[in-house]
C-alpha cells in the first residue's frame, strides 16, 4: 500500500488551525486556494488533501435571483434564521468582477450586517473575473475548506447572470432562485434554462401592499413550472417570503431540507455529488490548458496573429484552434 504524502509542518499546522475553527486561519486557506501562482497551488493541493476527509457533510445551497431581487438581504435573513437554531452557516459570495479593470465590488459584508456580526457565521467575498457565468475560480474548494472548518450550511451567492446559474447549481445540493413580484411581467427572467436547474423558486416582499402581488407572481411561476416540468412530482415548488419581514423564511428552509431529504433517500444526492466531482476535474483540466497557453511565450506570442486573421475573415476559426492545439501539443499532426 503506498504511503501518504508527507505533508510540509507549515500545511499541517494551517489544516490543524482549520479544523480547530480558527476563522483566521480559514480565510488564510481561502486566500491559499484562490491564488494563481503555481507553488501556492501546489500548496492548496496539499491542504485540500489533508483536510478531504472532513469535508462534504454540509447541506449546500445555490442561490440566484434576477436584479433587484434582495439576494443579499435574503441571505442575510435566512443566515439569521439559521444560526439562531444552531446552525453554522458559510457565505461564499461570488462578486461581480469588472471585465475591463479586474476589480471587484467586495461590498456582501456591508450587505449581510447581521451576519457580518454573527460568530456562527462566516462570509467570504470572491472576485469572479475571468470565470465562466461569474463563478468565483476557487469557489468549490473554498467550500470543501468551509466544511472542514465545521459550518453545516454553504450559501453560495451567484451574481446571477448568464451561465452563472447553471455553475452554482453544478456545486450545491439545492439550487433556490429568488424571483420579485410584480416586476411587469412575473415571468420577467424567468427562461427553460432556469427552470430545469431551479429546485425551488421563492418570491420575495411577500410584506405589506406587495402581498397579493407576490402571491399572483407565485401562481403564474407555478403554471410556468408544471408546462415546462415534464415529471410533475419532480416540478420546483413556488414559495413567498419577505426579506424585510423574515416571514416565511422558516417554510423557505423546511422546503430546502424536504428537498435535500428526497434526494438523501432516492441516492439521488450520492449520485449527484459524484457527478460533480468529475464535472469539477475536467473544469480543472480545460483551466490548465488556457493557463499552458498564456505561460507559453511562443504560444503567446502568435495568438495575435492568428486573432487577426480570423477577424478579417482570412483564416477559419477551426483552423486557427488546430495551429493551437498542435503549438500546445494537442495535435497528432
């Protein structure tokens, strides 16, 4: 049987500090995993190792919504909610990285004051520039690395744009997406694509002169659902709740449970865990190869060239793929 990796006393000792719950060093390991450079990813490797063991027993929960829709405060009140029962509830936000400057609007702390205040609770910003659908790099493993630190809930925020949805429905076990009442059409945003990822649709500022709105939002997001749903027992169920208020939060998470719960029982669950795993491997696999092209400087150095070509029309597309792939190495020819 081959021996275990010896793991360096620095990665040992970071582990040790994470699985004694140590927030600092949690963000430490978090900082560690969604670096670039190649001798901290050799690094974070390590640590995931050490740590795998304790990992996946949380109950992971995707959440997305349409603009406007108070994903935040949202999370805020249902982190609330949850910490008050008991629970230690992780926040991974994923923010919206500017495709010009690479910065990033790290404000989800100044949005969730109640959790941002909460010990049994723990937020973590990550800027999503260059990743598809806004989905932070790092996000999976700094979820794995939360659950080794003890949190029992994973909230893991998308900005809600283009495949984003689909990402974090990738990585959590219940995907739940945030929808507004009244916002013209109570369809607005709402598309196939969502629906067949969405495991519950909840309407928000369900509060006040909104309430029989939301509650007309909810019946058109059902019909929507049962034409779209091809196994009626499988169809999202549609929930109210108000942000504000905290009212109907409690049923909001008893739905996320019963969900999770089915899925436990069916093997569904196992089944889907086990998919996304591998899902995960080969994202990591196309990741290694784009970063082989922009660390190769003869690679590099005709991309523009090939860009060019293909732009004025001189060159196919797929002919431009074929140079790079045998410049990578990919290529039989």
């Amino acid at each position: 049987m081959p021996k275990a990796p010896r793991v360096s006393p620095d990665i040992a000792e970071l582990a040790r500090k994470v699985l004694a719950r140590d927030r600092a060093a949690l963000a430490r390991a978090i900082t560690l995993v969604e670096s670039k450079k190649s001798e901290h990813r050799t690094r974070a490797q390590e640590l995931l190792r050490e740590l795998l063991p304790e990992t996946g027993k949380a109950i992971r929960v995707g959440i997305s919504g349409v603009p406007g829709v108070g994903k935040s405060t949202s999370i805020d009140t249902l982190g609330s909610h949850l910490t008050a029962a008991g629970h230690r509830v992780a926040v991974l936000a994923v923010d919206p990285s500017s495709t010009k400057t690479g910065g990033s609007i790290l404000g989800d702390k100044t949005r969730m004051q109640r959790l941002s205040a909460d010990e049994s609770a723990f937020i973590r910003p990550s800027p999503s520039a260059g990743t598809l659908g806004g989905v932070a790099a790092r996000t999976r493993e700094s979820m794995l690395l939360c659950e080794a630190a003890g949190y029992d809930v994973i909230l893991v925020e998308t900005v809600g744009i283009g495949q984003s949805e689909v990402a974090v429905a990738s990585m959590t076990d219940v995907f739940l997406v945030l929808m507004l009442p009244g916002a013209g059409d109570e369809l607005q945003g709402i598309k196939k694509g969502i629906l067949e990822v969405a495991d519950i649709i909840a309407v928000n500022k369900a509060d006040g002169d909104n309430l029989p709105r939301a509650r007309a939002a909810a019946s058109a997001l059902k019909a929507a659902i049962h034409i779209f749903s091809p196994d009626q027992n499988e169809a999202a169920p549609v929930l109210t709740y108000s942000a504000l208020t905290g009212d109907g939060i409690g049923g909001l998470w008893e739905a996320v449970i019963a969900h999770r719960t089915r899925q436990q029982k069916s093997g569904k669950l196992a089944e889907k865990r086990r998919t996304q795993e591998i899902k995960w491997m080969w994202t990591l696999v196309e990741e290694r190869f784009q970063e082989r092209i922009r660390s190769d400087a003869k690679i590099r150095a005709r991309i523009p060239a090939l860009e060019k070509a293909v732009a004025d029309g001189k060159l196919p597309p797929a002919m431009a793929a074929d140079e790079l792939a045998q410049l990578i190495g990919l290529s039989d020819e």
